[in-house]
C-alpha cells in the first residue's frame, strides 16, 4: 500500500531535446527538501457593473506563467551527472577508465543554452495516491555544494521552469544503492594549477556557481508562456573556507590579493583497479575577498575566508564525477 505522506514522494528527471517538450523521467533523485511549484501572475477586472458587489469570476485571467524553486540534496556516487551538466553547460559523455566499471565524467563550464530539464515530482495525497506534477524546461540557475565536519556534502539547485504539466504517467520509480561523500572523504587543496597542495585547518567548505539567465521572455503568441531563458551576464562562482588558524597560507593571499588554484575534492571507496568514487570542483583562480584572523576569545582563532572565482585566461572551472554510470 502507498504512504500517505512525504516518504511515497518522488522526483525523476530527464534532459529535454528541446526547452520545454515533455521527456520521460530516467533519474530518480534521492532528496531531503524540494520547493518547485507553478507560479501564475492574474489580472482582475475591475469594471463597474450595476448592483454587483463582487467581481465577476470569469473576468480573472491568468497572463503568465513560470515555474520556479529548489531541490535540496545529498550529493551521491551515482545519478548526478544530468543535474551537474544543466549547472555547468557541457555535453557530457561518460569515458570508461581503462577497461574498468568507472566512468569519468568531466562538466567543463560552458553556456546552458539547450540545457533543460524535465523534472516530474509525485506528491502523496493522505489515501496514498501519488499526485502527477511534472515541470518542464527547467533550467539550472544556481548550485551550491557544502560539506563540514561530521557532515555530509551536500546540494542545493535552483530552478527557473516554462510550465507545469499535471497530464502525465506518474513514471514508476528506481533507485539504485547509492551511498553519500561526506567529510571522511573531503580534501582541500591549493597553489599553482596542476600542482595544489593540501591545505591544513579546513573544518568546511561551501562552492556556490550562479548562472545569470534573462528568465522574463514573455512574448506574444506564447500562450503565457516564457521563451527558454537567455544568459545575460557573466556566471558568478563564490565560496568559503571555515578553518582553524594553523597557517597563514589563506591569510598571506587575503592581504597580498593573489591568486590561487583551489582543488576541492572527495575520493570514496575504489570502483575497481585504481579508480575511485570521485567528486572534485576544481576553481583555476580564486582570490579571497574577507576573512583575515581576529581574536574574540580564549580559544582557536578559527577565521572564516570568502572567495570569489575568477577566469586565469586559460582554464576554465569544471567539476569532476567518477561513477558506475555508463551515461549521464
């Protein structure tokens, strides 16, 4: 019999072939908290009618429609390649390392455009009937990933959407065994590009990258609909670094300005031969905008550095994931 409640929902995802056509759910996302739901913008006439007290019905009109919200996560070993490449723009195919069951999967920052999702949620009415919503042409327009000490690595996505289909098959959903990157796995490393070096004192880490969308493209003939958002300004990568004040590395950068190659990474159990389970943000240049050690008791000085990512000319952001998945 089906729970009538938040443990019978589900969430499965597909990448669409064009914004905002129906594609079935091949992906079912193990999530803690999700928010996307249909927004509408109405109009009411107000028009003066003899004797009537209350506006009539039939003269509200919806005259746009959108979709928006976020999904909260665990970060796993398997199924986020398709939410990593609508974030980071890059077509991904996997590529099998040697003759192993891993797969590497490399999402180099690129443009979105052609990137969007058709995310199908199945809420549990009390009897247990799971309702159908289904969004389609949702486009990624944040990802944040954290991870602290005794915490797991964590993921918020942010989603700018076309519309709500409520017309679909519920897909029935899978899940394979999936297991979280957590702290136990985490590093931290920085320096010159392709030669980072771990950093000592890191207690958590959080990457946020934005990806400015112009998501007002509402015109004629569109029956309220949007367009497929256009990106209209450069992507924004911030972050920041919880440490103990065991070196002056991060503090020597905050108050030279320089730059640093930032390696944040979490290797798991091997997949088989020498590969492993792998989650790596790589951020080519990175400069610390605050942060700098201050004393406000008799324990650890423990500062906190915010940074921002910036482009070194030749390398570009990517995020790494090496997985069981033969495709994104």
């Amino acid at each position: 019999m089906a729970i009538g409640s938040g443990l019978g929902a589900q969430l499965g995802i597909a990448a669409e072939s064009s914004y905002g056509t129906f594609v079935a759910p091949t992906r079912f996302l193990e999530f803690t908290k999700e928010s996307l739901a249909l927004k509408k913008t109405t109009a009411q006439s107000a028009g003066i009618a003899a004797g009537r007290l209350l506006p009539l019905s039939s003269r509200r009109v919806v005259t746009r429609k959108e979709v928006t919200g976020s999904i909260e996560l665990e970060i796993a070993n398997k199924g986020m390649g398709l939410l990593l490449q609508a974030l980071m723009g890059t077509s991904v195919t996997p590529v099998q390392q040697a003759t192993s069951t891993a797969y590497l999967q490399t999402h180099t920052l690129a443009s979105t455009a052609g990137k969007s999702l058709t995310i199908q949620k199945g809420v549990p009415l009390t009897t247990g009937v799971v309702t159908d919503k289904t969004f389609l042409g949702c486009k990624v327009t944040s990802g944040e990933f954290s991870c602290g000490l005794g915490e797991m690595l964590t993921g918020t996505f942010e989603f700018d959407g076309k519309d709500c289909d409520e017309g679909q098959t519920l897909a029935a959903a899978s899940y394979s065994n999936m297991a979280p990157f957590h702290f136990g796995q985490m590093a931290l490393k920085s320096g010159t590009f392709g030669s980072e070096t771990a950093l000592d004192g890191i207690r958590k880490v959080s990457v946020k990258i934005e990806r400015p969308q112009d998501t007002e493209r509402f015109y004629a003939n569109q029956s309220a609909l949007k367009k497929e958002p256009v990106e209209n300004d450069q992507v924004k990568i911030t972050g920041s670094l919880e440490s103990d004040y065991v070196a002056t590395t991060l503090d020597d950068l905050h108050t030279s300005d320089g730059v640093t190659s930032l390696v944040w990474e979490f290797v798991g159990p091997i997949i088989q031969s020498t590969y492993a389970e792998t989650f790596r943000i790589t951020l080519p240049a990175v400069k610390l905008d605050e942060g700098p050690p201050v004393v406000d008791g008799f324990g650890i000085i423990k500062p906190t550095f915010n940074f921002t990512g910036l482009f070194d000319g030749t390398n570009q952001p990517k995020i790494e994931y090496m997985s069981t998945d033969t495709t994104v």
